[in-house]
C-alpha cells in the first residue's frame, strides 16, 4: 500500500509478479475508486464488481497473499466498506472464505433473507467455526468450573466417613509435631455429599442486537459447555424487544445461534423480567447479562430487578461484551447504576470467561479487568 498505484506513484519503482498481485488485492478493497457497492471506475480497475465469483476470487488471492489475521481483517473491511452481505448470501463464495467469529456474526444476521440452497453452506462454515472455538474454550472450562464446584461443596464439620484426609492433611500441615511424628487436624474437610447433590444454576441472559454479534458466537459456545456440565443446570436466553429461551437447543451451539435473529432493538428490563421469574433456588444462581447496556425499555424497572436478586441471593454478573475486541461502546450510566448496585460491569474475553464463573460459583470477588487495559 506504500508503493501503491501500478504507476509507481513517483516513487520510481513499478509493482510486478506476486506484489503487483498483492497490490491489486488491496486496490481493490482500500482504492479511492473501490465504492460502497464495490463499482470499478476512474483510471484504474479497483473494486470487487457485484458478482459472487469476483468476490470469491478476491477472497482467495488475498488468503493465498496475506497470513489468516489479515485475512480476517480485509474481510470485515469489505463487508463494511464495500456493501457485500448480499454476496455472502452465494454458497460460492462463502465456500472460499476464512471463516472466523465476525463472518459469523454476519452470517447470522442475514440468516432470515438467506436462501434455501445457501443454508447448508452457512450452516457448515458456523459449524467449523463453532467446532474451532469449543476446542480451544471447553476443556479448561470444564477443569476451572469443576474445580470451584468442588471447593463451594466442601463442608468443614464433616462427618467421619466424609472426611477429604488428602485435603485435610495439607490443610494442617502447620500443625504437624515432630515429636510425635504426626499432623494434629484443627480443621476438617469434608467432600460434601449433599452439597454436592445441589446444582448449581447458570442463566445465560444474552442481547442479540446488532452490536453484540460476536459476543452472541461466544456465549452460545459456552453455553453448550455448561450445559454439558451434570453439576450446572444452565438456561440460555437471548433478547432484543422480545426474549427467546433457546435452552432447549444448548446440546448444539450451532443450533442456538441460529435460533438468533442479530439486529432490531434492546429490552433488558423485559429479559431479566422472564430469566427472574424462571429462577428457583436463588442461592443457588449465578445469572450473567451479556448486554452493552444500551436499554429500550424501562430503566428503573431493569435496576430494581437487579437489586432483588442480588437481595435473593443471586451472584449477578454483567459483562459488557464477550470477545476479543476490546473495550467495547457501553451505556455508562447504565453500567454506573449496576455497579453501584454492586454489579459491576465489564467487559470479558472468552480466555477470562472460566475465571469469571469460577469466582461467582464460589461467591467470591470476580477478576474484573483494568477496562483502560482493554483500549
């Protein structure tokens, strides 16, 4: 892009082979003459033209030149810059694209005006995507939640038989006496059996707005994890001015996001309404809002349900995106009025999710992160 322009641009130096190629690649996306309809013009051929196979033939070019994060990148790009959702909607051309979180996203907020015959399609590149993400996310989801399962359902009276030694041992080492060569147990551990006969209950409470796109992708993967999980009872519900309780669809995640419509408006206050009257056992709850908090609907109502259940018991959880984006755009006020609820809202990473769940499943504080950090 430096040299740019086949011309040389005065530096004295043309483009040939693989950089003339490379060049053409990023004319055509980032050309002043490449339009938002992707129209070719000017004194120079830029633009991706409106066809599904010109586009698909971009898309592969600039895999073959240029490592996956730029792909990615490029791509986005050329969504935005270039007006190409309806072309996405081309089995064609989504079969030569790098799929990642954002094409799902976009995949997903064109799933009701998608044709039958680009459904499969669709539905394979989220698969993959989907399959990407629960192999680098469950595994230690599944450790870090089970872990702190364990610790909440530890008892320190326990009976005889429900002593944990192994544990209780290590607990007491301080106490040990060298004379008698032996550990005096101050305080027992036990395993908890009937603690552990109680589920937890994890309520996924996720805005499917446009802006929450990647977020959406994110949290129906964990949730799939969750619910695979015997120990928690997890429900998912997705909202924008109506709510949708998907958690019927959870044993696959690919299922879920498709039961999605991303776009139209937000209304938390009616969210939370249904995720609370769905709510049982309130000690036993941890209810995680996945929102940027921009509210459509009553918003002292949306702030009174909040400070019920945390009064009730609830661990209540708000994270202002789930991704990998970056400090998000969030209704201040908002997420100042939650925090002085003590709900305190930030932003998460899917790396951080475990964490984050672990700390409200054991009622401890949460790791939140320095947001200016995430800038």
């Amino acid at each position: 892009m430096v040299l740019g322009d086949g011309g040389a641009d005065g530096t004295g130096c043309g483009l040939t082979g693989r950089d003339a190629a490379m060049d053409g690649a990023l004319e055509a996306l980032y050309g002043k003459d490449s339009g938002s309809n992707g129209a070719e013009g000017g004194r120079r051929s830029a633009g991706l033209g409106a066809s599904a196979p010109s586009v698909a033939r971009w898309l592969g070019d600039i895999r073959t030149y240029f490592p996956s994060s730029v792909v990615q990148v490029m791509q986005r790009d050329a969504i935005d810059r270039l007006g190409l959702n309806s072309l996405l909607l081309e089995p064609e051309m989504l079969e030569a694209v790098e799929a990642d979180v954002h094409l799902v996203g976009t995949l997903l907020s064109l799933n009701k005006v998608m044709p039958e015959t680009t459904k499969e399609t669709a539905r394979a590149v989220v698969r993959k995507v989907v399959a990407e993400l629960e192999k680098r996310l469950a595994t230690r989801t599944r450790a870090t939640l089970t872990g702190a399962l364990d610790r909440s359902a530890r008892i320190h009276r326990p009976r005889h038989r429900d002593i944990d030694w192994d544990r209780t041992i290590r607990a007491n080492l301080k106490n040990y006496l060298p004379e008698y060569r032996t550990v005096v147990p101050e305080r027992l551990i036990g395993y908890g059996r009937a603690a552990r006969s109680v589920k937890k209950e994890v309520v996924l409470c996720i805005d499917q707005s446009g802006s929450m796109a990647a977020s959406v992708v994110y949290a129906s993967v964990f949730g799939a994890v969750l619910a695979s999980m015997r120990a928690i009872d997890t429900r998912l519900v997705v909202f924008d001015t109506s709510v949708v309780d998907l958690t019927d669809q959870m044993d696959d995640p690919v299922d879920v996001l498709f039961g999605t419509q991303l776009g139209g408006g937000t209304d938390i206050n009616r969210a939370l309404a249904y995720c609370q009257s769905r709510i049982t056992r309130p000690a036993e709850t941890v209810v995680v809002l996945i929102s940027d908090l921009y509210e459509g609907g009553i918003r002292n109502e949306m702030l009174k349900r909040v400070a019920a259940m945390k009064a009730a018991g609830v661990q209540f959880v708000t994270l202002l995106a789930l991704s990998d984006e970056g400090a998000p755009a969030y209704d201040r006020e908002h997420a100042a009025a939650l925090a002085a609820l003590g709900a305190p809202a930030f932003a998460c990473t899917p790396d951080l999710f475990p964490d984050v769940m672990a700390a409200a499943l054991e009622k401890r504080p949460l790791p939140i992160p320095d947001m200016a950090e995430q800038r």
